[in-house]
C-alpha cells in the first residue's frame, strides 16, 4: 500500500550522507569510496546512475535517452542546491525526483531479483563501490537469504491470470502472514467471518521468467489486526493478517523465526540497523468487480518514467537491502511503539514482505511491510512488538 510524496531536501540529504552499514567497513579490502562522503562523489554518482538508467530504458520503448538525460540534468541541479543550501534548498518536483531515481539507480541500495532460489552476487547492481558492503554482506549471509527466500510467496488470483497484489510469508506449520489491507482486497467480513471473493493462492516460487511450482490456496483467517484499513497508512491500526494455507502441506516451506526483541530495530547514536526486504512489487490494487485491472496511480511525471523504467520487476520476488531509519516507538504517531521505517527500494510497495536483521543472523523477521510513501519512507511492523497479540497463535518461533 503506497502514498505519494514529493521527497524533500533533507530525505534526500541523508539518503546521500547514508550508504550502508558503517560497522567492520575498515579492514575488509572494501574500496574506499565505500566509506567515502557521497557529496564529495557526486559526479561519479551521476554517471553511474545514468548508465544503470540506460540500461533499464534499452528493455522498453516508452522511455527514451532524452529523457534519462533530462532525469541526470536535474539531479545534477538538485545536487548543486543541496551543496550550497543543504537541507533548506529549494528542490524543484523534477530535481526532488531527478536525484532519487539516480539514488536508486546508483548501487547505494540495490535490488535484484531471487532466481533458482538465491541472488546472483555477480549481478551488476552489486558491482560498484557504493554496493561493496551489501555484497559482503550478502555473500556472509547467503544461506540465510535463500532460507528466507524460499518461505515468501506471492499472493496471487489463479481467475485472472496469476495476478499479484501482495506478499506473505510462512510464520508457522501451515500458516502464512500478510497484511490486513491484502485480505480485504479479495476477502470481506460477514457475521464476523470472512469469506473470500475469489480463489486466491500463494506462489512460493513466483520468480522472475519462472513458472508457478509451489502454489497453497488460502483458507480460514486466523488472526486479523481489529480495525480496518480501507487503503489508508494509519499507525495506530494493526495491518496485519495471518491465514491459514491447505494443499500439500509436507511441501509447504519452512516457518521463518521472528526477533524477539524491539532492541534489534532501535536507532542508537545515529546507528541504523541494516536489513533486507524479500517481497513481490507491488501492483495497483483491486478495484470491486474489476480485479487486477485497476490503473496505475501515477503521482507525478517522473513516478510514470519509473515505473516503465522498473516495469519488469513488477510480480517476481526480489531481494532489497537498506537500513532502519525508525525504530518502535521513535516514529512521530507511532503512539502503539509498533512501527519501524526503513529506506529499503520498495517501487511503491511490498505489502506483507518481510524485512529481515541483516547484522546478526541474516534470516530472523524483525518486521512485516505495510507500506509507505514511494521514494520517501517506508512503513513496517516490528513483529517483536505483536508479541503479545500473536503468542496465541501456535506454533511461532521466536528468537
């Protein structure tokens, strides 16, 4: 679930000051320019992000090098004004956005595709010097991305072609989690039961230029967030869901552990947590009687670009690190302490992804995406903070 928002100087200020993890940078043969000051790098950043730019136009026709071009012009006018005003500049919408699809673009927070069950670490996106800590990363929790990888599916409408319009991820023996505002997009509440509309399955494969070989149908709803969410960020509702799945459940992936502590999302001393996202892009949401055909909500000239620049990676499971940027609690209106945002490249959602530690193990939950604000902030709940209302449900693991 997504909202649209100009991203103003300051966000883009830190997103440039903030690459990656700071921890055990000195001493791991990374290149310099790793740790060094993205400000004093700029230029190189712009190029960078225009080649990664040209890349993805050359896989469509709908976007053109002129306007990659017009994208790095006003980056670079962006850039300008940050230098010389910092936070206080005054960012036209197309520099604002100019320079955070060069920030997306530039390696600083990659995203790549999960294919054969794991990420490639020879894809380009990890090749550069603003990638070099989530490659060591990656590659020293390998085996922990896979796990995770192999437990999150895409909630998809068998009916109408395999639609996808969310992600949900195995919690315990035969029972997945997802958001609130998912289920009520193909569910409805009556007599306080809710009944599907549709079929509606989990694809646990669901990767890129895949087929569909581990699908589970969804069933009974066992636990739901009480208030609805209608389609609206409200952070004092539980947007959560968790429903539980039939088929062949001796193939059914294994659960994922869940953080037991709040302490492993906190913002200390200007200290973010680094963490990664295995989800699905999300895809415009259902309308009544006309699911999976609902437009695109475009928020601005450069949004429609991105998307078509992006287009591919809508529907298969990927794989996305960045850093918490909010612990529970330290969010303003987070009034319940259950909410984390993080900086991770969600291209407009994930809605019911799991965000995972990416400093200690590699693979335990600390959170469950709910949405955000495209190229602005991104909303999650800190599962260590539900303890209370899922300790009912049997069969959780926490750690």
């Amino acid at each position: 679930m997504a909202t649209y928002g100009v991203p103003s100087a300051g966000r883009l200020l830190k997103r440039l000051t903030t690459l990656a993890p700071d921890s055990a940078l000195e001493g791991l043969g990374l290149p310099e320019a790793a740790a060094a000051a993205p400000m004093a790098d700029a230029q190189s950043r712009l190029e960078v992000g225009r080649r990664r730019l040209l890349h993805l136009a050359a896989g469509t026709s709908d976007v053109d090098e002129a306007t990659v071009d017009r994208i790095i012009q006003d980056a670079e006018e962006a850039l300008r004004k940050l230098d010389d005003d910092g936070e206080n500049a005054v960012l036209t919408k197309g520099e604002a956005f100019g320079l955070e699809a060069v920030i997306e673009s530039d390696g600083s927070r990659p995203v790549l595709f999960l294919q054969d069950g794991s990420i490639n670490l020879d894809a380009p996106e990890l090749q550069g010097s603003l990638s070099a800590r989530w490659k060591y990363d990656a590659a020293r929790f390998l085996g922990g991305i896979k796990k995770v990888a192999a437990s999150v599916g895409a909630v998809q409408l068998p009916a109408f072609g395999n639609k996808r319009f969310g992600t949900a991820f195995v919690i315990a023996p035969g029972l997945v989690v997802t958001n609130r505002h998912v289920l009520e997009e193909a569910a409805q509440l009556v007599n306080g039961v809710w009944q599907w509309r549709y079929a509606v399955e989990v694809d646990f494969s669901g990767e890129y230029q895949r087929p569909s070989e581990s699908c589970f149908p969804l069933g009974e709803v066992v636990f739901v967030g009480p208030d609805p969410i209608n389609r609206r960020i409200n952070f004092s509702n539980l947007d959560l869901a968790v429903i539980r799945v039939s088929g062949d459940l001796a193939n059914l992936p294994a659960p994922l552990s869940f953080e037991g502590t709040v302490d492993r999302v906190a913002v200390r001393d200007d200290r973010q947590p680094p963490i990664y996202v295995v989800g699905f892009p999300a895809q415009p949401l259902l309308e009544p009687g006309k699911a999976g055909n609902a437009a695109p909500r475009a928020g601005h000239e450069y949004e429609e670009i991105l998307e078509k620049l992006y287009k591919n990676r809508f529907g298969s499971k990927r794989w996305a690190p960045g850093l918490v940027e909010a612990g529970a609690g330290q969010l303003a209106g987070d009034t319940r302490k259950w909410i984390m945002s993080h900086d991770a490249s969600t291209l407009g959602g994930n809605s019911g992804s799991c965000v995972v530690d990416f400093g200690e193990t590699g693979e335990r939950v600390v959170g469950v995406h709910f949405g955000g604000r495209p190229r602005v902030e991104n909303y999650a709940h800190v599962v260590a903070a539900l303890r209370e209302s899922l300790d009912a449900i049997e069969g959780i693991s926490w750690a």
